[in-house]
C-alpha cells in the first residue's frame, strides 16, 4: 500500500510542478569586417588572391552573392550596420573627418552592442571605429566593455601612437591585423562560458599600404610622387599579402571558436564595408569602385558561418544589405527592439537559417551632393544626380554599360519619384549641411 501512495504522491507533486525547461544558451555574434575589400578580390569569387580562410567560412556556411553595403565609402555603413536605419537618419552620409561631415555617431542612437550590452552579453570591438574621433563618440559609450583600436579612418600598420585601450591612449607594438586577431582570440578565449558580441574591426586591405614588413625601421626614406604612390604595380603585391594576412587572423578566430567548444553556439558574419579602390583591388565583375554608386562600389563579399544552424556549403542571390545585419541579430539572440525603434533593416534570420524567400524591396544609396543617390528596386538599378538619370536593368546588364531610362519611361519616373520620397523620409531636420568637396579617399577615409 505504502508504495502506491508513494507512487501517487510523486505524481501528484511533479503535475503541480512541471520540470523547469532547460534553459536555451544564447548564442555567442561575431562579426568581421574587412575595409575596401572588394567582390573581385578573393578567391572566394573568381579573385586575384587566394584566401583559404574565406573559402573555409563560406565551404561551412551561407555565401551572399548580392549582398550590399549602405554605401561606397566606410562611416556611413559602420553606422548604419550598427543602428539597423539609414544612415541619414543619424546625419552620416560622407566618411566623418573633422572638415566634411557630422562630428561622430551620438551616444544616444540604440547600437548593436547597446542593445546587447543590455541583455547581459559581453562585447567588445578590437580594430577601426571611424564613427567619430571626439572623447565622447568613442565606442565604450555606445555599449561596448572592451576597445582597442583606432578611432580614426585609417592610421599607420605598425606606429599606434593614435590607438586606444577603452578611454584611454595606449603604448601598443605590432602588426595592426596581428594585434587585432590576437585581441580578438583573447576575447572569445576569456568569454567563453558566456555570451559575447565581438565586432572584429579590420584596417586590412585600407591605405596606406603596408605589410609586416614594412615597419618603420624598413621602410624607404624617399619620397614618393604622387604617380608613383598610387601606382597598382607599388600597390598590388602589398595588397595580396595584406589580405593573407587578415585571411589568416580570421582563420586563427575560426580556430579559436572550435577549439573552446563553442562553434555551434558562435554565429558569424563577414563583409566588407565598401568595394576595393580602384589602383589596388579588384571590384570584378561589377563597374564601379569606393566613392562609386555603380555596384562596385557597394556589393561585396559576405558569408554568414554557424554550424549545425546554417546549412554548409550553401549560396543565396537574395538582396541584402549592412542594415538587415541587426534585426538579424536580434533574432538570433531573442532580444527585443524597443517598438518605438524604427528600423530600415529586414531580418534575414529565416533565409539565413532555412533558404527562405527574403522580400522584396526598394533599398536606397545616398551620398549627395557628391554621388547623387541610387536605388535598387529587385533587377532594376537607378542612378540619379542633378538632371542626370542612369537606369539599368541588372538581369541582362551586370555590368551597368547601358542606360535604358528612355527605353522605359515609366519605369524611370516611378523610381525618380521613390528616391525623391524615400530622402525626405530619412533626412532629420537637423542633419548638417554640407559643403559639395571633394571626396580623394587617400587621406582621411
């Protein structure tokens, strides 16, 4: 009798108190960004140099082969990675050097890392910012625990008197993607029992052109002419070791995520935050470069990487862009946006997850007064700038080499019109004004 009343009693107990479900570990978020890394450059795609690092991240996840920047030059897209919105919501529509645009991303705006910080992950970003070079614009006040780097567009690979360890300048010797693969392996070594959001920030393939090699003790004390800097010949070799380089360090972290155990619970995401210029990298197939509205200028390589969750081996045509990266990640790691929160971005956890047909949409590059804007609206591709109206229809003309707006007038007015509609939409009432200089790119981006 006693064993039945017993019996009855557990039973009884574990109705009235379900087991507890076990509780879903919340993945770990890398992403990786190269700088002025273009779609013709890797191996990946058909390039120039072989990158078997790259081809290993794309053989064990998801290729992205219509996969866009927010725009052709670097500060625009960081901040609208980093925000899920336009970038002219925030007023950074040029790279941010002290003489051209808005001084830096504000504390206020709601980041990744914020967002993330938040909901108890642990972040950090090792490498280029480029969102402002003021005090109050550096990283730790957008959310992140750790930084080490620049705040800069661009600094020397091997002198880091302009780095910093969070608020603070810091004494620092070594390679610049060296030291931020290092940094980076540190992170994922010391956080790996909890979640964690690591931005790795590359300078690597950005000006100026150096190698590991090429230190200060080595380098030649003869000036160089203008021809002669910007010469592809002086250029491509230090280039292809530059990208071996960083094609190493992310080899080194991919390493490092599956020798902690960690691999399937670390989502992963590369790109690049503009096409390659135009004396060192290779924008194949596409017209175009950095400073470029042509798609050369904005589609580049990505590859999102996470065992057992993404099917390996796989490719997608689907239209994305930097913004849908934070909605995405949202998704992935349950943490909910603010319903006040408008977002430009689209999540792509479902095609990134399970091939899932991605909506169509009208996406948008605005880079006035210098480019104009450009549209993307499924295969067809519009430029405007003043009176200028370039249409191009991407299914029979990759390439952009034949202008057909007025072979579809129709066509041409409705996307006049949408771009029209869309800058008013993302144009704050207190955006700076600018003043119409131009961009070289050689020194401040």
């Amino acid at each position: 009798m006693l064993p039945r009343l017993l019996t009855l009693l557990i039973l009884l107990a574990a109705t009235a108190c379900p087991a507890a479900k076990p509780q879903v570990s919340q993945p770990n978020v890398i992403v990786i960004l190269a700088d002025d890394l273009g779609y013709g450059d890797t191996s990946l795609f058909d390039g120039w140099v072989k990158t078997p690092q790259l081809e290993r991240l794309a053989s064990e996840g998801l290729t992205f082969t219509d996969f866009h920047t927010n725009s052709s030059v670097c500060s625009p897209t960081r901040a609208a990675f980093l925000t899920g919105r336009y970038q002219q919501r925030v007023g950074i529509i040029d790279v941010i050097a002290r003489h051209l645009d808005t001084p830096g991303l504000e504390a206020t705006e709601l980041t990744i890392p914020r967002l993330m910080n938040q909901n108890g992950y642990r972040t950090a970003l090792f490498g280029k910012w480029h969102l402002g070079m003021e005090p109050k614009h550096n990283p730790i006040h957008h959310g992140f625990d750790e930084f080490v780097g620049y705040l800069d567009g661009a600094a020397d690979y091997h002198n880091h008197r302009d780095w910093y360890n969070g608020l603070d300048r810091t004494d620092i010797t070594g390679y610049t993607t060296h030291l931020i693969t290092d940094h980076a392996v540190r992170f994922i070594q010391k956080n790996k029992a909890k979640p964690f959001f690591l931005y790795v920030s590359h300078e690597a393939v950005h000006l100026p052109f150096q190698t590991p090699a090429d230190t200060v003790e080595n380098r030649s004390k003869k000036k160089l002419t203008s021809k002669q800097m910007w010469n592809p010949k002086r250029i491509r070799p230090k280039y292809k070791i530059m990208l071996e380089e960083m094609d190493k360090g992310i080899g080194q972290i991919l390493d490092t995520v599956q020798n902690e155990g960690i691999a399937e619970n670390t989502f992963i995401f590369f790109f690049s935050d503009n096409g390659a210029i135009g004396a060192g990298g290779s924008n194949k197939p596409f017209r175009g470069n950095k400073f470029s509205n042509y798609e050369g200028g904005h589609r580049v390589p990505a590859i999102a990487w996470w065992p057992g969750k993404i099917a390996a081996g796989t490719t997608t045509d689907a239209t994305t862009m930097a913004m849908d990266l934070l909605p995405t990640i949202m998704d992935f790691t349950t943490i909910t946006v603010p319903e006040t929160r408008q977002l430009d971005g689209t999540s792509m956890s479902e095609l990134i997850l399970n091939q899932a047909d991605f909506p169509d949409r009208e996406l948008f590059w605005g880079y006035e007064p210098k480019l104009g804007t450009a549209m993307r609206d499924g295969h067809w591709k519009m430029q405007t700038k003043g009176d200028l109206v370039e249409l191009y229809d991407l299914s029979k003309d990759l390439k952009e080499t034949t202008n057909v707006a007025d072979k579809f007038p129709k066509r041409s007015e409705a996307m006049k019109t949408a771009i029209e509609k869309w800058k008013r939409k993302v144009s704050p009432q207190n955006a700076p004004q600018r003043k119409p200089t131009m961009a070289s790119g050689k020194k401040h981006d």
